[in-house]
C-alpha cells in the first residue's frame, strides 16, 4: 500500500503541475489577445467601412411594399394555359386526359411529317392540318 501512495502522490503532483501550467499559457493567451484586439481595433473600424460602402454601392435598398400591393400585383396578372379545354372538361380528371390525347396526336402528325419529304404536296397538307390542330387546342405553332 505504500507503494501505491507514492505513486498516487506523484500523480497527483503531476496532474496540478500541468494545471498550473495550462492556467498560466490561458492567462498569457488572453493577455496577448487583449493586446492584439488594441491594435487590431483601430484596423478593423477601417475595414468594416470599407466594407460597407462597397455593400451600399452594390445593392441598392429595395422599395418596400405593402401586402395589399402585392396581392393587386397577383391578382392582375392573368394566369397563361398551355391548352383550350373543351367546354365539358370541368375536374382534372377530364383535363388530364384532354392533354393527354393532345399529346398523342400530336405526337401522331409528327411521326407522320418525319415520314414525308419537305416541299410537297402531302407534307404541306398534312403540316397545315398540325397546324390547325395546334390552334384548335390552344398550343403555340
């Protein structure tokens, strides 16, 4: 058990040597911060002005806007529909299968003007048809 005191011991002393020494780099480190902060400060000032007057030069301060404003602004601007919907077609249902036999036609006239030779009469018929086709259901020709 002796043994096993003076080793506790030397521990012990070891442990509260590196602590008093850790404490005294701690105090020294913020001793030197505070000094570096002194010198630093005036610098810092400088540089957050410069800072600023390049973020004021950049961007400029946007107008505020009133919420009344921006609901006016939505509500004026009209809504663009990709196609014409039959008069019968009122739930999604009957509009998501409108579009989808929108799509297969056109898919079918261009399938059709791939197998046809530019400039002639049938190719002209048939794109003039697409055409019409494409007014028909509201797409842009």
């Amino acid at each position: 058990m002796g043994k096993n005191n003076k080793d506790a011991k030397k521990l012990q002393e070891v442990i509260t040597a590196k602590t008093i020494d850790s404490l005294n780099k701690g105090e020294s480190k913020k001793a030197t911060k505070a000094e570096s902060k002194k010198t630093s400060k005036d610098e810092a000032i400088v540089v957050g002005k410069l800072k600023d007057k390049k973020s004021q030069k950049a961007t400029a301060p946007a107008p505020v806007k009133s919420k009344k404003e921006k609901k006016e602004k939505k509500e004026s601007t009209p809504r663009e529909l990709k196609y014409i919907y039959p008069a019968d077609c009122k739930n999604s249902l009957d509009k998501k299968k409108f579009r989808a036999t929108c799509r297969a036609q056109v898919k079918a006239y261009e399938k059709k003007l791939e197998g046809l030779k530019e400039g002639t009469k049938e190719y002209k018929k048939v794109k003039a048809e697409f055409n019409d086709y494409k007014k028909e259901i509201g797409l842009r020709a």
